[in-house]
C-alpha cells in the first residue's frame, strides 16, 4: 500500500506497476495536476532562450 503524493489527496492504493514506482492513485486527477505545476514552475525558473541572430 502507498498514500498518494498529492498532498491534497492522500489517498491509499495498491501499487501495481511491474516496477512498483507509481506515485499517484490516479494520473487523471492528481498525477496531470502536479505534472502541470511542476512544468510551469521549470519554465518561470528556466531563462528566456535568445532569438537567433539576423544574417
């Protein structure tokens, strides 16, 4: 039994992934959430690439 890494959720589930990693009771609700958070917390922190150079 794990409890789901989403601190909101809690929820308790049975890891039944051939390697056993499976962090969240369910990729739709919580996992996509906290992906998004994390995605754009990278790109607020991540400098802004350069354009590239007319010639």
């Amino acid at each position: 039994m794990k409890t789901c890494r989403n601190p909101a959720c809690g929820e308790a589930f049975y890891d039944r992934s051939r390697n056993g990693t499976r962090v969240w009771h369910d990729m739709k609700t919580c996992g996509n959430a906290l992906n998004l958070r994390a995605s754009r917390a990278r790109r607020q922190h991540s400098p802004e690439p350069e354009p590239p150079a007319a010639g």
